[in-house]
C-alpha cells in the first residue's frame, strides 16, 4: 500500500518543502515490532538496555541501544510501556538478529517475545502542519508530547497514534490495519498533505543530524561515540554492557564523536575519509545534497570527526573537497531558503 500515485510525480524539492514547512507522508513498510510479555518482563529488559525502561509509565517511550559485553552496539529502539506488555520498535531488518538476541538472555525468567510486525499498517506524517491536518481530518493529536503512544479512534477505527522523536519539525506515526491506513491517507491528502518518498525523508534524516543504524551507526560504535546521550540513562542499575559505558563515562569523553559537516567540492559517497594535515581523522556517513532551487543544492553530510580535530577547529578535507563541522540539527526552515514559500508553522 502506497499513500498516493502521484508520488513519483512530485518533485524532490517540493517534496522536502512539505516536509519541513507544511506535513508530508509516507508509509511506515521498514518498521518492525516486537511485544515482550511475562511477569519479569520489566527487570529483563531493563537489563538488556541502555536507557530506563523500568521508569516508564503506560504511554511513555524512549529511544535505545542494544549493546554487546564489550559495549558495542547491536541494534538501536524506541521501546514504549503498555499496561500488560513492553513494545520494541526497531528496524524490521534488524528482527532476525535482534530477536535471538534478546531470547538468548531468557534464562529462568518469566518474558516471551512475539514478532508482531505484520499485524498492523504504518503511516507516518511529519511537518509543522502535521498535527493541525490531523485535527482537520477529525484525529486530534496534537497535545500528545514526544515520545508518547496514545489510542484513538477514526471513523469508528482504533489507532495508536505516536509522536516521535522530532529534533526539527514534529513526526507522528499512525498504526492501524491496512484499509485504516488507507483510508488516513487517502483523507491527509485531500486536507493538503504531500506524498513523500524514502529519498525526501533521508534528506530530511541528514538535516535533523538523526543517525541511521546499519549505516551511522555500526556494530563498532561505542554509544558515546554517537552523541546520542538521549539513549543512555547512568542511574538505572545493571544492563549489558554497561561496564564500558561507566568507563568511558568516567573519563569524560571518546576520541571520536558523531558530528555534521557543510561539504564544498565533489559529492563523495558514503565512507569518504575526513583528513587534517594530511591524516586521516574521521569519515563521512551519510550524505544529502539538499535542492534549494532548480539548479542549487546545499551539501550536507553526516559522520564522525576525532575530538582534537574538532577542538582544534583543524580544516578539514575529503577526497574532492573541503568539510566544515557545523551544529546539529543542520538548519531551521528560513535557513533553507527552500523554493516554494513556507505555510504558517504550528509545532505541535
């Protein structure tokens, strides 16, 4: 199921225009789902993470890492707290590693794990009009607070609605069956939505400075590494891998840090190497060249840099070009300068 015909139709830049200034949509066909269940279920999991999950209420989520003995991380989630049951939402490529696991560390305890992906739809709908087109259409969502999961009803239809994590502009996930879905689209379009396809939302991933696992982040990371402190909790007690998190804690920092970079030169492909005085000191992501115009792009790029170079303010080059560190997220909308004109904002 696709949201509309008319998405490859849509060009790129005015795809990313209702993204970022007005609400854009797409389905959600790479997301996966598992529900644990079982009495030990919060003690279990709380063990296998590296954020808090025995803090969280009916309705509350946060984002974390799955890390290896050694501290390196296996797998990244957002993990949301149900009355009866705890809901990993992950990468749906990610289910056949992640799922043996997690069911490697069940021993005596009382948890079961159940592959739930396919029996639900995804829409996701993101831009500053997200939630007054949502409104509009007769779903109300726009009191739900980041990283919150809610039930609601449409046309009679239950829905779990979600706000995810927005560092730029506001995102919601809608979970309903297929013809819900359907349906949602279908009424998101006429209210004045775009149908955005999976390059726009990369593009739209690289300006949020929101790292990919599998392709910011890898197996060999260390979660400092990433700069996604939002993901670890250093109160929580024990977990997997938490020995290497305290110490490199207690150090005060790594020797590599997840940063954004402005490119001026060539494109490089993902993997480009990041030199300073002729040494290699880091490497390029992900990269997004971003259209302002009809012939205008700016270039973007995600990856990691050494904290000397940064500390330093060292220059920095890859093959075919010059990198400059800039903060994350990359841009406000007035920034971008996009062609088409912004519609009146409302964050949610």
């Amino acid at each position: 199921m696709t949201p509309a015909t008319h998405s490859e139709t849509t060009a790129p830049t005015a795809q990313l225009t209702a993204l970022i200034t007005g609400a854009g949509i797409s389905t959600a066909d790479r997301t996966g789902w598992i529900r644990v269940t079982g009495e030990d279920r919060v003690r279990w999991l709380n063990g296998m993470v590296t954020n808090s999950i025995q803090d969280l209420q009916p309705g509350d989520g946060c984002y974390n890492f799955f890390l290896s003995v050694q501290g390196r991380i296996q797998g990244d989630a957002y993990i949301f707290a149900e009355p009866d049951s705890l809901v990993i939402e992950t990468a749906s490529a990610k289910l056949p590693t992640l799922i043996p696991l997690l069911d490697h560390f069940i021993i005596m305890d009382d948890v079961e794990l159940t592959d739930t992906t396919g029996t639900q739809s995804g829409l996701l709908i993101s831009g500053p009009r997200a939630a007054s087109l949502l409104q509009q259409i007769g779903l109300p969502i726009g009191p739900l607070s980041e990283l919150k999961r809610q039930k609601l009803f449409w046309n009679s239809a239950e829905i779990t609605a979600i706000h995810a994590y927005s560092p730029l502009i506001p995102h919601f996930e809608l979970w309903a069956d297929a013809d819900t879905i359907a349906n949602l689209s279908k009424a998101l379009l006429e209210a004045g939505a775009t149908t955005c396809d999976e390059q726009s939302r990369d593009l739209l991933r690289v300006l949020e400075g929101t790292p990919l696992y599998g392709t910011d982040i890898r197996d060999r990371e260390l979660p400092q590494e990433t700069a996604q402190t939002r993901a670890l909790h250093f109160a929580k007690g024990c977990y997997v891998g938490q020995e290497i998190v305290e110490r490199i804690r207690s150090r005060g920092n790594v020797h590599r840090v997840f940063h954004g970079f402005r490119l001026e030169g060539n494109l490089p492909g993902p993997g480009a190497n990041l030199e300073a005085d002729g040494k290699q000191v880091g490497e390029l992501t992900s990269i997004g060249a971003i259209p302002l115009a009809e012939t205008n792009t700016l270039q973007l790029a995600l990856g990691y840099v050494r904290r000397e170079a940064l500390d330093r303010a060292t220059p920095l080059s890859y093959p075919g070009g010059v990198a400059t560190p800039i903060s994350l997220p990359f841009s406000t909308v007035e920034a971008l300068k996009l062609q088409t004109a912004s519609e009146p904002s409302e964050r949610a």
